[in-house]
C-alpha cells in the first residue's frame, strides 16, 4: 500500500492525510459494524443448545463441578434453552453485543456448584479471524481509494 505525500506544499498534504484519516475512521467502523453482528450470529447459535432440563436431570447435572469437567460431549460453551431468555437477551449496543440477563454472570463465572461456561471466549475464537482480515481490508480500501 503506497500513499504518496508532496513535501512542497504542506497545507495540501494536511488536508489529504485528514481526508485519509477521516476515510479509514469510516471503513473501519463499518467494518467492525459487520463483526459485530458476525458475533450477535454466533452468540445466538451457542445460546440455542438442545438438551432440555429432563435431558440433564437424566445425565446427573453434567455440569456440575463434582464431576471435574463436563461430562457432556462437546463444547461447555452451548448453552441450553430452557425459556430461552438467555437467547433473548442478546443484543447489540455500538460496537459491542451484551446479554444482560440474570444468569449472563453465573454461566460465565460459574458457581459453587455449576462450572463456568466460556461462551464469551468462543464468540472471540469464532469470529477473530474474520474480524482482523475485515479491518485490514477496510484500511487496505481506504488507502488505495486516495
């Protein structure tokens, strides 16, 4: 990526490096706008898990911290739709996706009894890759569009 610059005229490079700056700043935040909701997608998926209480109940509490890990197959990060109000309380503020309802804390601390469950680690790990080729390409765009 090649950004040429005049020494000459000072005033005019000036303004070129705040059009620059101004045009990055919005391709960046567009950008990040799409890897917001890349998470809100992801966050709905681990929030939609499929066993029901019965389903637990029957496997013993698999995860429960008596058991030294969770004894479910699969990822601790799906979190199981009970009422779904876990599911539902995600949303989006900025840039940043929050889920405010009352057992956000516990699931990702975990209890005395229950283990934590690192959803928000996987939404991370799930969508970190996109996320940094999107923003190196909205800067990649905004310089070349000099």
């Amino acid at each position: 990526m090649a950004i040429s610059i005049r020494l000459k005229n000072a005033r005019a490079n000036d303004r070129r490096l705040r059009m620059l700056a101004t045009r990055i700043k919005q391709r960046v935040e567009a950008a990040e706008a799409v890897s917001t909701r890349d998470a809100y997608r992801e966050a709905i998926k681990l929030s939609s898990g499929r066993l029901t209480p019965g389903d637990k109940r029957r496997r013993g509490y698999p995860y429960a911290k008596k058991w030294g890990g969770s004894r479910i197959p699969g990822d601790p990060a799906y979190i199981n739709v009970v009422r779904g109000v876990f599911r539902q309380k995600w949303r989006i503020s900025g840039n940043r996706l929050i889920n405010d309802a009352d057992v956000a804390g516990f699931l990702h601390h975990g209890t005395r009894i229950m283990e934590d469950r690192p959803i928000r680690q996987r939404i991370i790990e799930r969508t970190y890759w996109a996320r940094v080729t999107r923003m190196k390409e909205a800067v990649r765009r905004a310089a070349r569009s000099t």
